[in-house]
C-alpha cells in the first residue's frame, strides 16, 4: 500500500499515538459519554428488577411502612443542589478561576458527602428495623439498586479529590479540564439516575 | 467544523445553571408534594410523578448537559436516543414479560 499524505484539521478526530500533551477533547468527552451510555443499561436492568420485584415482600415490610418522604425530600434537595454546584465549578475552570473552581467542587464534594451519609444512615436504620438485604426479593432489589446509585456517587466524590490532587499540582491545564468535563457529565448523570430512583423507588412506594 | 475544546462539550452560563435549578426544584416539588398531601387519586398522581421525572430528565440535559441539535453533538445525541431505545426495551420488556408469566403461573392460584 501506498503511503498517502493525510492534511491534519484543526479539529482532527482520528486516532492519534504520537503527540504529546495534546488531548483530543470532543473524542475524551464522547468516550466517556458513551461509557455513561453503557452505565444507563446497568442501571436499566437493576430499575427492571426492582421493578419485576416490587411486590414480593414475603409477608416482610414494605416501603410504605419505612421510608421517610421528608427524608428523602432532603436527600434529593442534597442532589439537585451539588448538580448546580458543579455547573458553577464548571464555569470557573473554564474562567481559569482557580479559586472559584476549587470552592464550588468543595460545596459540591460537601453536599455528595451529605447525600451519602443520609443514604447510609437510611440504610442503617432500615436494616435495624428489620428489612436488610436479605429479609425479602424486594429489599434485595432495593439495595442493589440504590445502593449501586450510593456506590457511584462515591466514585464520583473519589475522583473528586483525586482531581483536585491533580489541579493543585499542574493548574487549569487542558487534560485536567477535560477531565473535569467527564467528572462533570458523570455527576449530572447521577442526579439524572437520581431523579428516576425517587420517583420510581420512594415515591412509587409509599402511594 | 468541531473546534478542540468545543467537540462534544458545550459550555454553559450562569444564568442557564440557575434556570436548570429552578426547574428540577419545581418538578421535584410537585411530585412530592403531591405524594405527601394525597390529594389526588393513584392513577392521577402516578401520571404526574411521571411525567415530573421525564420533564426533569430533559431540564438536566438541556440545562447542565448542554444537549442539543448542534452538529458537533451529533454522537452524543445519537448514541443517546439508542441507549434509551435499548433502556425502553430491558426496563419496560423486561415488566410485560414476567407480568405474563405470573399470570401463567396462576401464583397464588
């Protein structure tokens, strides 16, 4: 085969092994988008089984009996509220404001923090009560289900620091923006996923 | 043609992430207000709940993700309309089957 001269554009998106320093950004961010994608079907299949479980008690409590809407109310108030935060850290780091930048990811690290000790408190106490993981189907369901939700939004608050790390050393570099965009599409995911578990889980529940 | 720091992430304002707070601050209101006062019948309130969370699902990708029609996002909304094709498919698949086989079963009798 002959060698062919290939004009590279400005916003070139084919593979590219030799330079350095130089991310792609749009590639990195459709990646990761297409990860979230495939995050979607899990979640899927856990909203399904729940879903499918949803009336086998056996003879157990059930929701109606143990969640808290107030409760839950404050947790989702938690959630909403960090998906604003990050938007505001967001347009920080595109200001290469540093300290705006690191003093919303810290609002939006607390209120991640403050939504899973809830979470776990929730759990703690529901499990006291008498519905662990392994009382019936549906609590199975359930702690699979929002515990994977739980188990991601820790994730995102590891990442969170790691991230953090990684500015305090180098700045608002380009590789650290793009990632902070996916840390960024991640988040909102979550709240995204958020939103379906207090409708379907909480709110659903004790109707 | 994308640019390098445009390519499937556009950038926001202020003013839209204060609109996309208003918003899901709104439709998480009404649900749960809903929910808690009991006001309405099952039927009603399930279809609201529902359609709460949809309309909130689009606020969080308009307003935090930035989702739209640009050209530049084209695979990202692409591969976003098959992933909920395939969501619709396990999650609501997935109850219609084993609604018809409990039925079959006659559990319970």
């Amino acid at each position: 085969m002959s060698t062919i001269e290939i004009q590279h554009e400005a916003g070139y998106t084919g593979f590219v092994s030799e330079e350095h320093h130089h991310d792609y950004a749009g590639d990195t961010l459709l990646g990761f988008w297409i990860y979230i994608m495939s995050d979607c079907i899990l979640f899927a299949t856990l909203f399904a089984t729940y879903a499918v479980l949803s009336g086998s008690f056996a003879g157990g409590l059930t929701p109606a009996d143990l969640f808290d809407l107030n409760f839950v109310a404050v947790e989702t108030g938690l959630l909403l509220f960090s998906s604003f935060t990050f938007g505001m850290a967001m347009l920080g780091a595109q200001q290469k404001n540093m300290t705006q930048l690191l003093l919303w990811l810290g609002i939006t690290f607390a209120l991640g923090g403050g939504f899973l000790s809830m979470e776990l408190y929730e759990f703690y106490h529901f499990s006291h009560e008498g519905a662990g993981p392994t009382s019936s189907a549906y609590w199975s369901a359930f702690y699979a289900l929002v515990g994977t939700h739980g188990l991601h939004v820790f994730a995102g608050m590891f990442w969170m620091v790691i991230l953090v790390i990684h500015i305090l050393k180098d700045g608002i570099t380009a590789e650290n923006h793009t990632r902070l965009s996916c840390l960024s599409l991640f988040w909102h995911f979550l709240d995204i996923i958020w939103i379906c578990v207090f409708s379907m889980v909480y709110l659903m529940g004790v109707m | 043609m994308a640019t390098q720091t445009h390519g499937g992430a556009a950038h926001g304002s202020v003013k839209e992430y204060v609109w996309g707070l208003i918003w899901s601050i709104v439709l998480t209101a009404i649900p749960f207000a809903l929910v808690m006062s009991g006001s309405f019948s099952n039927g009603l309130t399930l279809a609201i709940i529902l359609l709460c969370a949809i309309a909130q699902v689009f606020v969080q990708l308009v307003f935090f993700l930035h989702m739209n029609g640009d050209s530049d996002q084209l695979w990202n909304t692409t591969s976003g309309v098959f992933i909920v094709l395939i969501v619709a498919i396990v999650v609501l698949g997935s109850i219609w089957i084993m609604q018809h086989l409990n039925h079959n079963m006659l559990m319970g009798h």
